[in-house]
C-alpha cells in the first residue's frame, strides 16, 4: 500500500514501530495535552476525545507551509466503568494488576487523523483474559519495570504476556495503534 506521509503526535516506542511495520513514513511531533477524564464521561467517549486532541494539538504545532497529515492514539485499560492508565507508583501498580488477576477487560484504542478542518476517527476495542494472578506473580512483573508507562499497568507484547489467557480482537490495538483502522483511515483519507 502507498500511505500518506504523516506527522505522529506519540512518543511511543509500539505507535513508531507498528507504522514502520505497515510501511507509513511519518515524523514524531511531541504535544501536551491534558488527558484528565471529564466528569461521567464514558470511556468509549474519552479515549476518542485524548486521541482527536492529540491529533489537533500537532496540527496546531506545525509551520503552515509543512503541514502533513497527524495522527494520534490513545489507549485505555477499561474494567468495567473504571479506567486504569499509566500507574503513578508501584503501588499504583500492584493495585491495577490485582484488578485485573481473574478477569475480563477491554482495551480501546482510539487513532484519529487531523488535515486542516477534516478529523477522522476509529475505535478498536478488545478483550483480554488474565489469568489468577498471585502475590508473588504481582511482585516479580512490578520488579521488571515493565509496566512502568503502560495503560493498565502491563504490556501485552512483553513479559506480562504470561497473564494473558485469551484475546478477543486487535493485537496491535492492545500494544496502542491497531494497524487495521489505522490502515483505514489512512486510505480513507488518500481517497481510497
């Protein structure tokens, strides 16, 4: 496919690697935007909203003559009503993966492109299964510091995948981009 080159508003190590894996040449613009969840405002609705700031935030940054399209992401660990994001400690951290031992949850990830006034948006939800976690199982995946940046505390494509007993959707939606929509909207917005 000949995909657009693009501005990428992520620091994300995954985002970068799963664009070069499709074969989209971009740039990584850094932004600012301010993530807190707004009062009752439904996951489904929040992950959408982050991503289009995002989004909006690079385009805003760019110089008028090198405007390229720009893509954001977000991605949140929903159980049930409740967003786990990025853990703040390791005890924050403990907290999430003691959440999740046993249970079904939903990661979304929401990719939106911004061209001048056009913004386009895809949602890909997905659902993981953990499996019963113990005490000592939490402990050893805090120690590794892997979680450390991670929605939900874990990483699907690391070390945390020992937890995982079954998926339910994107893969790459889960590590923060999934490839098809962003396929997608990329295609949609070179008029394909």
């Amino acid at each position: 496919m000949n995909f657009p080159k693009i501005y990428l508003a992520s620091k994300s190590p995954r985002r970068r690697e799963l664009l070069t894996q499709i074969g989209v040449e971009f740039s990584v613009l850094s932004v600012d935007v301010d993530e807190s969840r707004l009062t009752d405002e439904a996951p489904v609705d929040y992950v959408q909203r982050v991503a289009i700031a995002k989004a909006t935030a690079g385009w805003n940054s760019l110089d008028k003559e090198n405007q390229l399209p720009v893509l954001g992401s977000d991605t949140s660990v929903v159980l049930g009503d409740t967003i786990l994001g990025k853990p703040k400690n390791d005890s924050d951290a403990r907290n999430m993966l003691l959440q999740l031992s046993g249970c079904e949850h939903q990661v979304m990830t929401a990719v939106a492109i911004v061209a001048g006034k056009q913004i386009i948006c895809e949602l890909s939800t997905s659902t993981v299964s953990f499996t019963a976690l113990n005490d000592a199982d939490v402990e050893w995946y805090i120690s590794t510091k892997e979680g450390v940046d991670k929605a939900g505390g874990y990483a699907v494509q690391g070390l945390a995948a020992i937890f995982i007993e079954q998926i339910k959707g994107s893969y790459s939606g889960i590590m923060g981009l999934p490839i098809r929509e962003t396929a997608m909207l990329l295609n949609k917005l070179s008029g394909r």
